[in-house]
C-alpha cells in the first residue's frame, strides 16, 4: 500500500503529465437536484402519511416536534437540508421503517 506521501507525489506526476498533453485524466459530470419546497398542508400529509406524530418525525430529520409544528402551521420553512430529507422520506416512505422501531 503506498503512503501517503507517494500518492502525492504520483498525483503531482499525473498533474504534470496532464499540464503537457501527455495524459488524459478521468471526469465525471453529476447533476444535483434543485432543493424541493413544500408548502405546510403537504409537510403534515407526508408525516400523516408515514403514521409519525410530530415528535417521530421531527427525530427522523433532526429536529425537535416544536420545529415541526411550526413547518406545519407555516411559521417557519425546513432548512435546504431538511426539505431534502422531507423529498427522501415522501419518495421513500420504506426508509422510516429502517430508522424508527416500532414496539
């Protein structure tokens, strides 16, 4: 297994043979998804739909029931990061099951 100063070296090599025309380098081109918005009625229909009360749902996302509350009453909008765990949960609805034990 190189170290880590080996890989560095290598990769400076690589930069170097590229900067010269002598080396064609991998590329990937990813797409990331515009952040979903939701409006209050359709975050509580996602949440009544998955049978979460308020403070299950806010656990899932990382956030406390009053948060969710307020998502629900249109007192304040989810983050960028939970809406997007909002769109995760509402297209795949199974992922609940693998976070929340029922008893």
């Amino acid at each position: 297994m190189p170290t880590f100063g080996e890989k560095l070296i290598s990769s400076a090599r690589q930069a170097e043979e590229h900067s010269a025309g002598r080396r064609d380098l991998r590329s990937a081109t990813v797409e990331i998804r515009p952040i979903p918005s939701y409006e209050p009625t359709q975050i509580r229909a996602i949440r009544s739909r998955l049978d979460l009360t308020r403070a299950l749902f806010g656990g899932v996302i990382g956030v406390s029931s009053k948060t969710v509350e307020a998502w629900e009453i249109g007192a304040r909008q989810p983050s960028a990061a939970a809406l997007r765990l909002i769109a995760e949960l509402d297209t795949n609805p199974e992922y609940v099951s693998k976070i929340v034990k029922r008893v």
